[in-house]
C-alpha cells in the first residue's frame, strides 16, 4: 500500500513577497523583465503595488524618495546587468543623500557568471554595487530569503540612512520549499532605527557653548527633516529665538515665513556668526566645507549627526553631538534652562532684520518685473503665488538656473515636502520623484524642470498617466542646457553643446499619453494653468516659454565649472 503524502511548498518568487510583507513593505517601484517579471506579478497578486517605470534610474529615484518621506526603505525592482546598472545611479545617490531604498536586482547563472562563460545579462552585480551603498547582499537559499530582507532593511534605516543592494539570483527564485519552514524563517525586523541618545556630557558642552554665543544659528539639513522630530526641532529654534537657516530640502521644517528664517540675509549670518549648531546638515561643499570666504569670521560648531564620523570632517567641531536628531535636540531643550540661555543679542536679531529687509525689497523689485519674454523671476513668481494656497503641496525641483532661483523664491510651509537634485546636483530626479511622491503621500505634486532637466525622465510622462496620478510638470523652456543661445563657433550645422530644438512644444509630449498640455507665455497665463492643473488632479504639463538669454551657465555654481584660458 502506497501513501500518497502531499507536501505543501512555496518557493522563492513567493518568499519574498512575504517577506516585504512582513516587514509592512507595501510598494514596489520597478521594471520587469527575465528573471523578475513573475515576482512583479505575484506582488501585485498578493496585495502590495507595483508601479511599473520605462526606466529603472527613475523607479530608483521614485523607490529613495518615497524612503525618505517615510523612514521605510524604498524598493526598487529591477533586471539583471543592464537593468540593475540603471537603477545603480539612483541607489548611488540615495547613499549619497541619506535616503533609504534596497535596489532589489535578479540576477544570471553564478557557476556561469563566475567562470565568466557568457551568460544572458552576465555581470557580478554584488561586487559592482558595494562601492555604491551602504551594504550589499546576496541570497542563494531560498531558506535565506527572510533573513537577506531582514539586513537589508535594517542596513537602510538604521545609524545613517542609505542604500542597500539585494542580489537575487534567477534560480533562487524558483527554488521550492516546505511551506511551513518558508513561514518560519520569515523575520520580522524589530526597532529597525532604535533611537540614539547623546551622551550627556556632549550635550552640557554644546549646551555650555550656545551659552557663550554672541551671534549664534541654527542650520537645518535635510537630516533634520527626515528625522520627523518636527515640534522639537521646533520648540528648539523658537525656545531659543536664534536665527536659523534651512538647506533646500530642509525647507517647509519651519515655514519659510517664520520670523526667525534667516534666509533673505543668508550670506551675511554665515559670515558673521560666531556659534553655529549644525543639524543634521553636513559640511560638504553645499557649505563651502565650513571654511573660507563664505564663512567670514571664526566660528565654533555644534554638530548633530547619527554618524560619528561626520565630525571633524571639513573643520574642527567644538562640541559634537552625536545621536539620533530627535534625541539630541530633545536633550538640548531639556537642557535650556538649566544652563541659563536666553534670546540672542537685539543687536544680531536687529541687524539681521535689516539685511532682511534690504534684501527682501530688492528681491520684491526683481519679482514685479514683467519682461517680455518672462523670465526665470516673473515665472517663478506666478508659481508662487499659486502654490501658496497649497501648502502641502509636494514640489519636485531640478535644472540650474530653474534649481537655484526656485530654491529661493517658492516658499515651503511643511516638512519634507520638496525633494530636489540634493548633494549631488543631480540632473534626472524629476519624474522619478515626482512619481514615488505622489504614490506615497496620495497629494498632488508639482515638478518646476529646467528643460534639459526633464529630458532626463521625462518618457515617464506616460507612468504619470498610466497610473493617473496628480503630477504637474511645469518645463521651463529656454531652448538648451542653462540657456539657448550659443552658437557653434565654427559655423557649422550642429548647433553649440548647449542648445536645444528651440521652440519646443513639450506640452504634446504628454497629449501623447492622455494627460493635459499647457503652453504658457505669460505668469499670468502660467498662473491660469497651473491653478487648473492642481484643481483637476490629473497628470498635466506646462511649457513655460522663458526668455532663452535669461539663464547663466551652471546657475550659481559659476566657480566650480572651469573654463578654458587658453584661446586661439
Ligand atoms: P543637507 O544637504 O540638507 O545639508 P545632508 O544630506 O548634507 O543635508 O546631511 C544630512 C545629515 O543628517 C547626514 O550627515 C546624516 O548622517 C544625518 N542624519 C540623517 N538622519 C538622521 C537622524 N535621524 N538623526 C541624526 N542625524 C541624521
Ligand atoms: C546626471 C550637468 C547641471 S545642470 C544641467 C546639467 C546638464 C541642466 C541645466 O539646464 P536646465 O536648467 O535643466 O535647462 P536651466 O534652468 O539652467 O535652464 N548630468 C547629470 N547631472 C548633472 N548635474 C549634469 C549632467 C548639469
């Protein structure tokens, strides 16, 4: 007599959908394809969403963003080799920005891939990540799934956020296992980012020094930000009255008409600040490294970071305090009245006030302007306007001139609501962003692009209308890269390096797709559209026609983009 036993068995494609389920993981951003497409399937299948991308550098940027707004890794899907090398570049700047995300790549035949026999998509994706994240894994039992996603999630979120690279071999996939011991070794990853207090003599010393401070500020990074530990930081800046400055992304943490934003005069405070308490910004060359001309006077630095090793790194830090933002800045206002601080100095806040003031009018004057074409100011000032009656509104920003001058000019009324090219200065995070905003905060999104800036993501116009999503592109046409106007000095038929097809109309781009297309020559005609574009909650683009002279090469970065001396 025979015995018929029926073994219940799953295998990996399924091991690892449970696996991010079990750890609340509920979006996959990505791109299908040999060995993934039946994994996309069967997430779908199984509850979670998957957003399909036409590139994978922007499901990357979609998967870092979506981490950063929400302290949950992004995950990102792709293929293997070439798939995987797409999406490398935005796993990259994600470590580089301190955005959690796991880039989860398939990959070809080991035996094959290491003896280098010429395998379909053959690369040793492992070891081509790990220069470029936080950490890099890979799984070959299926048995091993629960515990692989356990580390990578745990790599992202925890000390300083970043990337993490999860290799996921074809025939992992498709091995089979006993059900219940697939069920067992799931891992639920418990206190993934445990809070990080400071010790407490560091905080008496920081607390000693912003005690000692003449002319102090506060400078708000997007660390802070991503922390989510907004009414202390908060309580913090209007407890102690000093002045502060955020970094772009930072923006909206405070809203940027907070009486005590010192924006307006932001050269001036940095030059004249004595005591500086840094959180969670790094001193890297969005600070001019700390030092030179642009930080004037000598100062001594407060630092708060998670990671210890950031002190030091540019200029002396003369109290360090590491641990996580919330903590620290939570210790330092437990810490305020004890050490006896008050408001800064009338003197600091009055002069500050007037440079402010000096600067604002000057600003205003710039703003009312109405050249004929408009220009980077009267369009960004209809922009504005508009997006004042949105304060959580998600803007997306990318471009030079169109980065810089809009960094400045739109305000910001919530935490973590812009996300733009960040430390890298990276052109081509517009639609990705865009996209991995709208999904994970449900609210409408607009994305101010230089033009060469959108080209970058801009076929995901279609993904926008696929999945129908509230995204408005405003394109700031000035026919090139930073501006239209060079001319090939030779003479010949190829236009310069810089130039663009002029009069583009990248409005039809998305009428291709269903979506609505605009094309604005005036603010006033900018303002009509975008207002009506928000209202309508669906996928939109607007061409703003800017003045093709208007720009200037790099925005504001003239010093670091070197020019040839030498002439013919
Ligand atoms: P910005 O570009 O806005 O100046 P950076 O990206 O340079 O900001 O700096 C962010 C810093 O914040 C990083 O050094 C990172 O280690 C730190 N950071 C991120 N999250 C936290 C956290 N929860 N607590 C403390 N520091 C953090
Ligand atoms: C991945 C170099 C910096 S800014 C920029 C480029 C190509 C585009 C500027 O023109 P745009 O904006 O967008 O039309 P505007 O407002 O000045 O007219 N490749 C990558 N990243 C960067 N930073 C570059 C190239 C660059």
């Amino acid at each position: 007599m025979t015995h018929n036993v029926s073994v219940e068995v799953t295998d990996g494609f399924h091991l690892v959908i449970d696996a991010l389920k079990h750890n609340d993981i509920d979006t996959i951003f990505g791109l299908v394809g040999i060995p993934i497409t039946d994994l996309a399937r069967l997430a779908q299948a199984e509850g979670m969403r998957f957003i399909g991308f036409r590139h994978e550098q922007n499901a990357g940027n979609a998967a870092a963003i979506a981490g950063y707004m929400t302290k949950k890794p992004g995950i990102c899907l792709t293929v293997s080799a070439p798939g995987f090398l797409n999406g490398l570049t935005a796993l990259a700047n994600a470590t580089t920005n301190c955005f959690p995300m796991i880039l989860i790549s398939g990959s070809s035949e080991r035996e094959i891939v290491d003896l280098q026999q010429g395998d379909y998509e053959e690369m040793d994706q492992l070891n081509v990540a790990r220069p470029h994240c936080k950490a890099a894994f890979r799984v070959l039992k299926a048995e091993d799934i629960g515990i692989g996603i356990a580390r990578a999630i745990r790599a992202a979120v925890s000390g300083r956020p970043g990337g993490v690279y999860l290799d996921l071999p074809a025939q992992l996939l498709a091995q089979t296992i006993e059900a219940g011991h697939a069920q067992r070794s799931l891992v639920k990853v418990i206190d993934a980012a445990p809070r990080q207090l400071p010790a407490p003599e560091s905080v008496e010393r920081a607390l000693a020094l912003l005690k000692g401070a003449k002319k102090p500020l506060i400078l708000l990074g997007k660390g802070a930000a991503y922390a989510q530990a907004d009414a202390d930081i908060r309580a913090f800046v209007e407890r102690t009255g000093i002045p502060y400055l955020p970094m772009s992304m930072a923006k909206g943490l405070l809203p940027d008409t907070h009486a005590q934003s010192a924006s307006a005069a932001r050269s001036f405070v940095l030059a004249e600040a004595d005591v500086v308490v840094l959180v969670g910004a790094r001193l890297n060359w969005l600070l001019a490294h700390g030092k030179g001309k642009t930080w004037g006077k000598p100062k001594q630095f407060v630092q708060i970071d998670i990671a210890p090793t950031e002190m030091d790194s540019n200029v002396a830090i003369a109290a360090p305090l590491v641990g996580d933002i919330g903590s620290c800045v939570g210790a330092l206002l437990a810490g305020l009245d004890g050490a006896g601080i008050d408001k800064p100095d009338e003197e600091w806040l009055g002069a500050i006030a007037q440079r402010k003031e000096q600067n604002t009018a000057k600003m205003a004057a710039l703003l009312d302007k109405n050249p004929v074409p408009m220009n980077f100011h009267s369009a960004l000032r209809s922009i504005r306007d508009v997006l004042k009656e949105y304060p959580d509104i998600n803007l997306v920003n990318e471009g030079a001139n169109t980065l810089d001058f809009a960094r400045s000019i739109i305000d910001q009324y919530q935490p973590r609501k812009r996300f733009d090219s960040g430390t890298w200065g990276i052109m081509g995070i517009g639609m990705g962003f865009a996209i991995g905003a709208a999904v994970t905060s449900g609210k409408p999104v607009v994305a101010v692009e230089g033009d060469s800036a959108f080209g970058f993501s801009g076929m995901e116009l279609e993904t926008i209308c696929r999945y129908e999503l509230p995204v408005t592109t405003i394109v700031f046409n000035n026919n090139g890269v930073y501006r239209g106007t060079d001319v090939n000095p030779t003479g010949g038929k190829d236009v310069a390096p810089t130039v663009f097809v002029k009069n583009a109309r990248y409005d039809k781009m998305i009428e291709a797709f269903g979506g609505i297309g605009y094309h604005a020559t005036t603010p006033e005609e900018l303002a009509r559209a975008l207002s009506e574009a928000i209202a309508a909650g669906k996928p939109a683009l607007i061409n703003a026609v800017i003045d093709e002279t208007a720009g200037t090469e790099s925005g504001r970065l003239t010093n670091l983009n070197p020019q040839s001396a030498a002439k013919k």
